[in-house]
C-alpha cells in the first residue's frame, strides 16, 4: 500500500484516568489511519516511561518533566508528516496546556478526553493499580491520592461509559476529518 505522505502532520492526545480506554482508542484509530495509509506512531505512556523517560516519577513536578519530553518527541515527529497518537494520564490542566503550546508552535494539536468515572476505571482495573493503591501501596496514584483535573475545552469527549470502542472510534474519525482535512474512510476494515 501506498502511504500518504503529509507535509506535517498532527498531535492527537488522550487524556483520561488509569484504566479509562485511551490506549484502546489510540490503537483503533491507529489501524483505521494506517488503513487509509498515513504514516501514524503512538506512544503510549506506558512504552515512554520504559523508554525515553525511564525512571520518571509521578510526583506533580516529575510528571510535567515527562510530559515535556513526549511534547517534544511529538512535535518532531507530527513535523516530519506523521500523525501522532499519544496516550497519557496526563492528570493536570497545566501538564496539557503546555504540551499544547509545544506542539502548536509547528503542528495541530487536539485534545481528547477519554472520560470514564472513578467506579468504573476501579472496576476494569486491567493492571491492578487502584486496588494497589487503595491499598497503599502505590503513592501519586491519579484518582485515589491525586487529583485527576479534566479538561475544559477538549476536542472531543469520549465516553466509554456511554459508547463502544467502535462508536468512539468513528468518532474519532469524523473529529480529523473535519479538523485536519483528512481523507481517512474508505474499505479500510474494523477499527479494533
């Protein structure tokens, strides 16, 4: 397949509690571009803090440090044509709005906020760190002993409370679509 080459691309972030479905967003809509053949690469907070942010904390101050290295890498790539997934916690408003001013200093930025309640992301758990955390064994945990501060404007809100993947991730779509002029639908299969 022929890939479309953008001349700059853009950054999709997500944003969201522990265990809210940002990731699985992310990697549907990652098959639904590459289907359409753009370049796209997610970075998931997970992969970052085993890679380029090993050994990052989650204090206040050292998550903002960490957000500003994925900004950064974001911004690299989203300028070379790709389109870039990221999928953060990224608990504080001031966290987002400076990721926003790195980023829109040379390529679109939006915002999606992936919402779920505090139950809810309790209950799916896929990593056991709430129960951890209610626990107290884990400190700085988004949710239980840090706030979790939602956004005010995002681009979009995605309910998983309210809709399936599927239904988000066509959501998704019609969001880069209209936002960046996309042309992304078209036989390009199942979105998960």
């Amino acid at each position: 397949m022929e890939r479309k080459c953008l001349e700059r691309g853009a950054v999709v972030w997500f944003t969201g509690l522990p265990g809210s479905g940002k990731t699985t967003l992310a990697r549907g809509l990652k098959k639904i571009l590459e289907a359409a053949g753009y370049r796209v690469e997610l970075i998931d907070g997970d992969w970052a803090r085993q890679t380029v942010s090993k050994g990052a904390g989650f204090t206040r101050e050292e998550r903002m440090r960490h957000l500003e290295r994925i900004a950064w890498i974001a911004r690299l790539l989203a300028r070379n044509g790709v389109i870039v997934l990221c999928s953060f916690v990224s608990p504080y408003r001031e966290a987002r709005e400076m990721v926003r001013r790195i980023v829109e200093e040379e390529v679109p930025f939006l915002e999606v906020y992936v919402k779920a309640s505090l139950e809810t992301v309790i209950k799916r758990d896929p990593k056991g760190l709430y129960a951890k955390a209610l626990r107290g064994e884990i400190k700085h945990m988004t949710g239980i002993s840090d706030p979790y501060e939602p956004p005010e404007n995002p681009d979009l809100v995605a309910d998983t409370e309210k809709y399936t993947p599927e239904e988000l991730v066509d959501m998704l779509v019609d969001l880069l679509e209209k936002r960046l002029g996309l042309r992304i639908r078209g036989g390009a299969g199942s979105y998960l």
